[in-house]
C-alpha cells in the first residue's frame, strides 16, 4: 500500500468540482474523462470520502494527516516520558602497546648468537632466558677470574707457610716483615679475586656458576641474555649465529608489558573542551563484543591537527586477562558530567527533514496527527532528549514517523 496525500480519484473529484461552476458543457467533458479513468462520478465521490488523509493546511499552520484503521495499524503511539541520558563523549581510536612499558633487548657485550628461545607472541616472565651470545668479553672476564683464583690460592698458601715459620722463631723460622709480607699478598689477591668474580657477576652469571667456573677452572663462553620485564614479545631479530652489539639495531628481541595497553583516539576539535587528564574511561572493542575495559586518560595532545582539526587523546586501558592487540577498533566513552534526567522520545519517532530540523507527529484522538518541530540534545540507549517542542504526556507517534512525513512528500502521492 502506498501513503499519499493526493490520489487519483481525489484528483478526478477536484476536476469535476472546477469544471461545476465554471458550466454544464465541461461537466459532460469530465464525464467523459472519468470514463476514459474508469470512474464514475458516484465512485469519485466515494473516493473523496474514503480519503485517510486531510486537505492541505494553509501554509502557515502546521501538517495534519488522518489515518484509516489499517494505516494506524503500521505505527505506534505513546505519551511522552522521561529518560536518563548520560552526560558523556564518544569517541573512536585504536589499541596499541603502552610504550612506557615497551623495551628492546639488546646484548650489553658483543658477540654471535648461540641459540634463541622465545617466538614473537610469547608471554614471558621476568628473568626468562631470552638467547645466549658467544661473548668474547665474557670469555675475558672468565679468564681473569680463574686466574685471579689461582693467585688467591697461591697466596694462601704461602701465607699458611709464613704463619707457621713465624711461630718457629729461634730454630730457622721467619722475621716479622716476612709474616707481614705474606698476610699483604693474601689480601691482594683476594681482592683482586672478588673484582674478577664481581666482572663476571655483570654478564648474569649465578654464584653458584662463579663458584663452578673457579672449581673447575673452566671457561663457560655462553652469555645468557635474560628478559628484563614481564609481558610479551612483539618482535624477534635474533636468528643463530647472527652477530650482535649493544645498542645495534634492530634489537634481537622487543617485549611489552600488557598489564596495561594505550587506547589512541582522535577526538574532534569541537569535543574536546570537556576533555581532562585522569578522567575515566570505558572500552570496547568489536573482537569482545558487550566486554568493558577500564582505563583513564593519560595525554591530551599539545596541538590540533590543522587539516583534521582533531585533538590526540591517549588513555592507558587495564587489560589483565591480556586479549587486547594493537591495532584492534575501539570505541570508548568518557563520563564529563552527572546524569541527565529530562524529556524523551524513541529515536524511530523523531524525523530529520531536508532542512535539518527535527519532527516528530503529535495526536490527540489516535487519528489525526499533527506534524511539530522540535529541538533534540542527547541520545542514548534509544531515546532522543527532547530540549523544546513536547511535554511529557503528549501522545506521540513513536515507530512509524518517517511514513506520516512520507505522505506530505509529492512523490508519494503519485
């Protein structure tokens, strides 16, 4: 069925009316005319007084339409309530790593890669073996410890020796400065044994691994390049045999710690006046579809994009069972304010006309509606804020409010 405000016999009717007072030879010439339709007057007439829908108003008083039975049928009505909106922004960005807690790995001596454990992707914990180097450094500093330990030991010895001489005084035994000698060797090179196993501490190594390497006097030349965080890592470069110095990119690993992740939204200049550092923030993303992230925000841009005009906004989103991934859309909403309670309408009952204005259909007996401007301010969960325009328990159309503003358009009426 097709809304109009003109139909075709209602058109016919409006001929035959005309062509009444203007004389009797036309009246048979539309006679003819609903012939040729296949109307008869009578049936014209009918037409005319079947019509759901009123004359035009005059141009200065607002549309009214009336509906037969079956038209209201395809709508709904109901008084005007009061709804709670929400004071807050809305916006859209995109998950990525905190970089405040994004690191890259390097080796802190030169050297070619041995082996490399962990895969981009993996979660690790702090302290986890990440690749080992073939250091030269190390094999250095190993070198100085065992031969550092040697001396400690030679020097013990003979200050033992000197010890028990000493006490022996009178048949062969030692001076005093000889005795003093020896206890100033033994000192040397004990501190010249705990520099050595200091050295070695820097590469990793355990005391339980200092004190094996002393015993056996043997050279471990695997550095052990562990992971100074917790998190996942985003990035590998480390391949066997590849050579590596400190601080020469590319890293051979890059990790982030994903307790936290950033939200990267940019909000339109005009948004942004109610925006403030530590303001809360909710999140969600279309991978968790109903699931909500806390977070707060942490940087407000120092400039306006001079082509978008739009403002960086930064907020730092806790994620503790890990599921965010950079890049993923997100949208977020900011509480700038307490709730709202005020007059409110479906959103399917508010029409936007051509102009820009906002309508809706008003009624008082469930027949004839009459269309009215109104003004709108938020929206949520369904319901447009009514500013000016309506009271609460004024009936309303609230489904069905784009065919009524249908039936004033001209195409369709045809």
């Amino acid at each position: 069925m097709r809304f109009g405000r003109i139909t075709t016999a209602r058109m016919l009717v409006g001929a035959a009316a005309a062509t009444v007072v203007a004389g009797g030879t036309f009246v048979a010439w539309n006679g003819g005319l609903f012939a040729r339709a296949g109307i008869t007057p009578d049936a014209a007439h009918a037409a005319e007084a079947a019509s759901p829908v009123t004359p035009n108003p005059a141009p200065d008083a607002a549309p009214v339409l009336e509906l037969n039975e079956k038209q209201l049928g395809l709508i709904k009505i109901a008084p005007v309530g009061e709804h709670t909106f929400p004071v807050q922004q809305e916006a859209v960005g995109s998950i990525d790593f905190d970089e405040d807690l994004s690191v890259q790995v390097f080796t802190q001596y030169q050297g070619k890669i041995i082996a490399a454990f962990a895969q981009i992707g993996d979660e690790v914990a702090k302290g986890t073996p990440l690749f080992t180097i073939d250091s030269p450094d190390l094999v250095q500093a190993e070198s100085t410890l065992i031969a550092a330990a040697a001396t400690y030991d030679q020097n013990n010895r003979a200050l033992i020796r000197a010890q028990k001489l000493y006490a022996t005084q009178g048949t062969g035994g030692i001076a005093q400065k000889d005795l003093e000698a020896a206890v100033q060797g033994k000192l040397s090179a004990e501190g010249a044994l705990k520099a050595a196993r200091d050295a070695v501490r820097v590469f990793g190594k355990t005391e339980a691994e200092i004190d094996s390497i002393v015993a056996q006097r043997r050279i471990d030349p695997a550095l052990v390049v562990k992971s100074p965080i917790a998190g996942r890592i985003t990035a590998r470069n480390a391949q066997p045999g590849l050579f590596v110095q400190p601080g020469n990119a590319p890293a051979p690993y890059s990790m982030a710690d994903i307790s936290t992740m950033w939200m990267l939204a940019n909000v339109p200049e005009i948004d942004t006046s109610s925006l403030k550092l530590g303001q809360a923030v909710k999140v969600s993303v279309m991978a968790y579809p109903g699931q909500v992230c806390d977070g707060k925000i942490t940087t407000l841009g120092a400039t306006v994009d001079p082509n978008l005009h739009t403002l960086l906004v930064r907020s730092e989103i806790q994620d503790p069972r890990h599921e965010l991934r950079p890049g993923m859309f997100a949208h977020f909403v900011i509480v700038t304010g307490g709730p709202v309670t005020a007059t409110a309408v479906p959103v399917d009952g508010v029409v936007r006309e051509g102009d820009g204005t906002m309508t809706v259909w008003v009624t008082t007996d469930h027949h004839h509606f009459a269309q009215r401007q109104v003004k709108i301010g938020l929206t949520h969960e369904g319901f447009d804020q009514i500013l000016d325009g309506l009271k609460p328990g004024e009936l309303v159309v609230t489904e069905g409010a784009v065919f009524l503003d249908n039936m004033l358009t001209p195409e369709s009426a045809s």
